[in-house]
C-alpha cells in the first residue's frame, strides 16, 4: 500500500523543484537554443522524477525485497507482530534459519521430533557441552541411534528466544539440526495456516 504524503515527501518536491530552477536558470544564463534547453529539461525531470518515486515508494519497495527475499529462501521466514511465519519449502518440509549460541543453523522443524537433535558440527560450532551420562537411544527413519545429551545456552530463531533447552547430538543426525517438541511446546502458541506454519513466542 501506498503510503500518504508526509512533510519529508513535501521537501523533497520543493528540493526538486528548487534543483529544476537552479538548471533552468543555468541553461538560461548559457543562452542554450530552445531545442536542447527544452530536452536537457525534460531529462532532468525524469531523473529528479524517478528519485521523488523512489523516495515516496520506499515502503513498498522493501516490503518487495522482503517478499522477494522469502521467496527464495523460505527459512528465512518473515516477521509481524512478534510472530514468525515460515512457508512450506519445496521438499515438503519446513526450514528456518536461527542460531544456537550464536552458530549459524538452519533446522527442520519436526511436530514429529520429541527432542531438539542437533548435528555434530552444530554442536562443536557452538561450543557446546556434552551433559555427560548413559546415552540415550532414539528412534529414528534409520533404525535406533545413540544419542548424547547436550544443553543449549541459547537457542534464536527469528523473534523466538529460548534458554536451556535440552537437546542430543550423534554423529548419526549428519548435518541435520532438528527443532523438536520440546521446543514448539515452550512457544505461546504454533500451528500451520493456510500452509504457512505460524510461531508465536
């Protein structure tokens, strides 16, 4: 939506309407012929006319980029008012971007997963701590794996913060850092709308 005009939009077209004086003047000074004073002005307006459009549009235009950007890169997700909204990406599933004390992840949420999983490079990335004890054995699309316990001093993904959740790790997951139950029951509220899958902390 077009935003309405503003007191800044209102100086920037008296700025351009002082800049098209000042050129006006300087073409009258230099006595240029009225056939390329004539084009050399309509010249100017275009480009002080497509500044003032860019400057009026600026709203839109990054609501464009931010669409775009989702696009093509659904796990980057979008924000409003405080709640994430991660679209369906092409394999099915849904992906998002976040950090894990401050490592860059990119998980797959899974309603499906008990557990936050995290892949051994995650876990080293981050520095993280194995919690220590009997592993713990886990049931996977593989067969069972063994797990490891680890502690995540804290998780960011978009707008969404949480500290201390307990999450495994195996050499097993590969790369594939997974956002469990335990982390969709700790939010406000989450389900999927209109196949967008919506996370409210």
């Amino acid at each position: 939506m077009i935003q309405p005009i503003t007191s800044n939009d209102g100086a920037a077209a008296v700025g351009i309407l002082l800049c098209l004086v000042l050129v006006g003047s300087s073409l009258a000074a230099r006595r240029v012929p009225l056939g390329p004073a004539i084009r050399m002005v309509v010249a100017w307006v275009a480009i002080f006319g497509g500044v003032a459009l860019l400057f009026a549009w600026r709203p839109d235009l990054a609501d464009l980029g931010r669409r775009a950007l989702v696009a093509a890169d659904p796990a980057s997700g979008t924000v409003s008012g405080g709640t994430l909204r991660v679209r369906l990406a092409a394999d099915g599933h849904y992906w998002v971007r976040g950090t894990v004390d401050g490592a860059p992840v990119r998980f797959l949420i899974d309603s499906g997963a008990t557990t936050t999983a995290l892949s051994a490079r995650t876990v080293e990335a981050a520095k993280l701590k194995r919690t220590g004890g009997l592993p713990i054995y886990l049931r996977t699309a593989n067969g069972d794996v063994a797990a490891e316990r680890v502690r995540v001093t804290e998780l960011v993904v978009g707008p969404i913060t949480q500290r201390g959740l307990p999450a495994v790790t195996a050499t097993a997951f590969g790369d594939l850092d997974v956002l469990g139950m335990n982390f969709l029951s700790g939010l406000k509220r989450w389900g999927v709308e209109e196949g967008v899958l919506v996370l409210t902390p």
